[in-house]
C-alpha cells in the first residue's frame, strides 16, 4: 500500500517497507519530503518536465477515483 498526501510544502508518503514474512507482517514507513527537494531531483530538465506531466496528469482525483471504485464493484 502506497499513501500520498500534500501538506502545504510537503509531500508526505506512506508505504510499506517490505521487510516482514509478509505484507502484513512489515512495518508502514512514513516519510515528509519538502516539494522544493522533488522539484530539484525530478523536475529540472525538459524530458524530466514532461515525464512527471505526463504522470501527473493520469493521476485521478478523489472524485474520480471513488466513482471508478463505485463502478468496479457494481460489476
């Protein structure tokens, strides 16, 4: 399971760190990374710009990923 969530500046994510029997068994990692820290590493060159739009843009809104969820369980 991954989790992303913007506080103001901060990107904050949550993940499982993999490191037990099973998925269960592992630890969540929580980590709290400045945007300005993501923009320097990913977002400086034109082919970087585009990946992260193109990325960025498939991203669903909370909105939408609840009616895809609703949909996919009414088959």
């Amino acid at each position: 399971m991954v989790e992303f969530k913007r506080e103001g500046d901060i990107l904050i994510t949550k993940h499982n760190d993999l490191t037990g029997q099973s998925v269960g068994d592992s630890p969540m990692i929580t980590k709290r990374i400045p945007l300005t820290k993501l923009v320097e590493k990913y977002y400086s060159t034109d082919d970087e710009k585009a990946e992260v739009d193109n990325l960025a843009n498939r991203l669903l809104t909370q909105q939408q990923y609840d009616a895809k969820l609703k949909a996919a369980s009414n088959k």
